[in-house]
C-alpha cells in the first residue's frame, strides 16, 4: 500500500508564500502523473495543478502565474509553490498521485493540509 502525507499548510497573510510538499511512502511504486487540488468550505472541491509523468504542468486560471508544481522523482515528493496568496486561496489543499503498484495502476489521496490566507 502506498501513503501519501502532505506537509507545508498554515495560515499567512495576503501576498505572502507557502510551499507544500507531498510525499509517498510505500511498498515498490512507481509515481506516474501528480496533482493538487482544493476545497473551500462550502464549495466542490478543484484541480489546481497538475504534473504529467514526463513534466508537463498545467494550472487553473485562478492559480496561473502564481503556483508552481514540481516534483523530485528520486524522493517521490511533490511540491506546490504557492505565491502572491489570496484569501480567496484559503482551502484544504489535497495531493493526488497516479501510482503503479505491481500491476495496478490506482489514484491516491492525501489527507489534506489546510491554508489560510489572512486578508
């Protein structure tokens, strides 16, 4: 089985950084694409960024020239850069990761880490 543990949430103020990082940690896998995503309260929950096997990213509108994605394959980590916040950006943030294990290629989840951005 394989764990995702996200860390880096926490509360700042509006035009201030957070970097999350996501982690896996498991038995033999291999991390194919990974992405973040978020829910504010009372709203459905969205893709904010997302990481292709290969290195493409891809943003929400809402996020674009203010997040970055990344990864470092040899740690299996994922990382949001988060610039420029605004409290609009406050949600419990999520990592996704496509991951094959074996022969089964399956979506894991993060338990979520939360970001509040003061105004």
């Amino acid at each position: 089985q394989v764990q995702l543990v996200e860390s880096g949430g926490g509360l700042v103020q509006a035009g201030g950084s957070l970097r999350l990082s996501c982690a896996a940690s498991g038995s033999t896998f291999t991390i194919f694409s990974m992405g973040w995503h978020r829910q504010a309260p009372g709203k459905q929950r969205e893709l904010v960024a997302g990481i292709s096997p290969v290195g493409s990213t891809s943003y929400a509108d809402s996020v674009k020239g203010r997040f970055t994605i990344s990864r470092d394959s040899a740690k299996n980590t994922g990382y949001l850069q988060m610039n420029s916040l605004k409290p609009e950006d406050t949600a419990v943030y999520y990592c996704t990761a496509r991951i094959l294990t074996g022969a089964v290629l399956k979506d894991y989840w993060g338990q979520g880490t939360q970001v509040t951005v003061s105004s």
